[in-house]
C-alpha cells in the first residue's frame, strides 16, 4: 500500500506546480514578485509564474509513466 500512495503523490506535483503558476500568473503582481525578481528584463523567463511552470515540466515523468502503461508502451526501467 506505501508504494500506491507514493505512486499517487508522484503524480500531484506537476498539477500544483501548474496550478501555482496560473494563481502566480493572475495575482502575483504584489511586493513579493518585485523582491524575486532582481533584473525584471534579464530573461523571458523570470518571475515566479515561469519557475513554477518549469517545476510542473521537470515533474511531468509520473505521468509519462502512467500514460505509457495504460497504453502499453516502455518507458524507461520497469518497475
């Protein structure tokens, strides 16, 4: 039963990180996106909202897993 539940909260990372990203997106123009972002036109990917959608893309192997065995495909080692 511990290897289903860590199996399932594997899978909760890549949806909050998204869901972060949309709420970061939406409000997050307060005094905290000002402090986490020390040179605003460096890079097209700054702020907040960026590091989460990147967090919720690095967290997507669950699900990639859980794709390809529904449809039977290998992905990586079996386990």
């Amino acid at each position: 039963m511990t290897r289903h539940v860590i199996d399932w909260l594997g899978l909760a990372a890549a949806p909050t990180f998204a869901i972060m990203a949309l709420l970061t997106g939406g409000f997050g123009n307060g005094q905290m996106a000002m402090m986490c972002s020390a040179a605003p036109d460096a890079s097209p990917l700054n702020g907040m909202a960026a590091m989460y959608l990147l967090m919720s893309a690095f967290h997507l192997t669950p699900w990639l897993k859980l794709i390809s065995r529904r449809r039977g495909v290998a992905f990586g080692p079996s386990s």
